[in-house]
C-alpha cells in the first residue's frame, strides 16, 4: 500500500473511532440527565457540632415528608456520607466534594445548597423550601 493510502485508511479509522467514542459518551450524559433518579447528598466528617448533625437530621426529615412516595418507590433518596471512610471518597471526588456539603443531584446536574442548609439546620420548614427549591432546579 502506498504512504498517502495507508495515511487515509489510517486517519479515517482514527476518525471514525473518535466519532463512535464521542457518540456514546453523548448518550450516556444524556441518559444520566434523563435519570428520574434523585439524591440529596450530606457529606460531613467523623467529628461534627450540633449543627452539622441539625443539617443531616432536618435535611433526611425534608427529603422524607415531601417525597414520601418517590423515596418509597425508591426514586428519591437522602444519603449521608462520612469523608473519612474510604468508602465515601470515590462519590465525594466524582461530585466535587471536599468537605461538608449538602448537595441535590440527578444525573450530570447539582445544586449545592450547603450554606442554605447550614443557615437553616435547625428549622425543618425553611430546610424544606430549600430542598424543593433545588430539586425543582435539578428537574427542569
């Protein structure tokens, strides 16, 4: 085969291969955007004040009465993570997370309202509008 063939066979092989790859990994991102899936995540430490435990508390309390029937079904979830077990850095790197935050994902998008939650860890109906808040954001 001549230099100028092999380097056309070449290229569109390496072409086709990149189109393929970036045609996948586009449906992939879509899907996971198209997920009914819900998670608001509390990431905190081992050792932790009233209020961070407030956060988790009121936070888990929020998720439970306004989505009682998505969190049965098993659509919606409140998942708390400690950072210092290894097991919560794998999810903690993937989402961006480095210390205490309180985040809503579904599929690619997230809303961190870690100051909102810390502002209102001791009041379960002001917590409840923030939650909705950002699911709602994460939704549409």
């Amino acid at each position: 085969m001549k230099k100028p063939a092999m380097l056309t066979t070449l290229l569109v092989l390496i072409l086709g291969n990149i189109s393929c790859n970036s045609q996948s990994n586009n449906q992939a991102v879509a899907q996971n955007a198209e997920s009914a899936y819900v998670n608001v995540y509390y990431f905190h430490f081992t050792r932790r004040c009233a209020t961070c435990m407030a956060v988790e508390e009121n936070a888990r309390k929020a998720v439970e009465a306004l989505y009682a029937d998505k969190v049965k079904a098993g659509e919606y979830a409140f998942t708390a993570l400690n950072l210092d077990e290894a097991g919560s850095k794998e999810i903690a790197s993937k989402l961006g997370v480095g210390g205490q935050t309180l985040l809503v994902v579904r599929g690619n998008k997230k809303i961190d309202i870690t100051d909102k939650g810390f502002l209102n860890a001791h009041d379960l109906e002001r917590m409840k509008e923030e939650i909705k808040s950002a699911v709602d954001k994460v939704l549409f």
